[in-house]
C-alpha cells in the first residue's frame, strides 16, 4: 500500500478528569462498584490516583451531571453510585428529535420495531396480573374525552406503554420503551388526537393482547402509531390556531 495515500487522524489527548472518570466507570462495568455503594473520599481518591483533588471534584461532577453518581453534603455524605435510570436516554432522544438530527418518520419507524418486540416478548411471558393492569389503564381513558383530560390521558399513555414494556420481564426493554415514550409524548403532547379512536384502537389491542395473538396485537399497534403520526403531520401543516 502506498504509505502516501494513508490518512492518520491526530490523536486526542485525554483531559486528567476525563481518565478519572474512567477510572470509576471500570469498576462500575467490572461489578466491583454497584448502584448504592459509596467512592472513597475526593482526598482518598486524589491519592489512590495521584492526581490533585480539584481533578477528582470535576470528574465526580460530570459522572454527576451524566446520571452516573448521586452527589449528597453532610456528615453521612458522599459520591454514590445510582440506579439505573433512563431519564438520560430520553434527555438525549429529546434533543435529537428538536435539533432535527432525528425525524418524526425515524422515531414512528423506530417504535414500530420496538414495540413489535416488546408485544411479542409480552403476550409470551405477561402474568395475568399484568395483563390485568394494562386493561385497566386503558379503561380508565374511556371517559378522558374532554380538554380537561388532556394531561390525564397522556398520562395513560405512558402508562400504556410502561405496563406493556414491563410485562417483557425485560428491564432494557422497559428503559427503552420508556425514554422514547416520554419523548413522543412532549413532541406530540399538544397535538390532540381523537380519544375516541384511540380508546377503539386500543380496546381492539386488548383483545389480541389478552388473547396472546402476537401478529394480530403488533397489527393493530402498528396502525395506531402511524395514523398518530400522520394526524400530527397534517395537524403541524395546519394554520397555529388551528393545531388543538
């Protein structure tokens, strides 16, 4: 190969409290740090890494600020490793979606496999008790067709969406489910579909689900969330006073 064609990239160099916070993510992947364990003091670690405390401070910060580790004051105080949590998962759809890297057809697209998934995982292993509470979640929307409901049924929206995730026995699955649910919900929040024909469309997912019918619950899943994305599409075409 002609050495003149090769193109290196430079080399970045790595910040001192970015390889701390390096360091601290190991030991968490490793298992050797799990959610509710406590780090070492800022003084301890400066010293077990040799770097100055200030490093240590900015490098816990971050990993604060990135959802990794709880900060808390105190004579009980510290850093502690968190839960689990997909709220930086919806944080970082949502910004996607306003900065037009993603577009309401890729996120439609992207449920719609998701969700295939997840109602296939479902109908096999959701408990009657689950199945239970998915039915009443979507009863208790059947009298939520004022404006006055609005904030009620959006509510039975994610809640839809997080019993049915949750019926998976599959926790990546709830997290996703969750994040990209609670980002539709604040893109099309203000965009009022007809609850009547969501209430329908969701009863005849019922029957399937309760059924266990994979193919015909995926099936009428899908339909609803493409004609919720084609009722937001010629809503958003519409004049501002318009779009209720």
């Amino acid at each position: 190969m002609d050495a003149n064609v090769l193109d290196f990239q430079p080399i970045q160099p790595v910040r001192t409290f970015e390889a701390v916070e390096q360091r601290i993510r190991e030991q968490i992947a490793s298992g050797r740090l799990r959610p509710g364990d406590k780090l070492p003091s800022e003084r301890e670690l400066a010293e077990q890494l040799r770097v100055g405390r200030n490093t240590v401070r900015e490098a816990l910060r971050s990993l604060e600020n990135a959802g990794v580790l709880s900060l808390t004051r105190g004579v009980k105080g510290g850093a502690f490793i968190r839960e689990g949590s997909n709220l930086r998962i919806t944080q970082a759809v949502t910004d996607l979606v306003a900065l037009g890297s993603v577009s309401l057809d890729d996120l439609t697209e992207l449920r719609i496999h998701l969700l295939d998934a997840v109602v296939r995982l479902a109908c096999e292993r959701a408990t009657p008790q689950q199945i239970a509470e998915l039915d009443a979640v979507v009863q208790s929307t059947k009298d939520a067709n004022d404006a006055a409901s609005e904030g009620k049924r959006l509510d039975a929206a994610l809640e839809f969406y997080r019993l049915l995730a949750a019926a998976t026995q599959n926790r990546a699955f709830a997290m996703m489910v969750a994040s990209i649910g609670e980002t539709v919900v604040r893109l099309l929040g203000t965009i009022s579909y007809p609850p009547e024909k969501l209430f329908q469309a969701r009863c005849r997912f019922m029957v399937h689900f309760q059924a266990r019918d994979a193919d015909a619950a995926c099936k009428e899943l899908n339909a609803l969330l493409v004609a919720l994305r084609d009722h937001a599409k010629r809503v958003s075409r519409k004049p501002r006073r318009q779009a209720v």
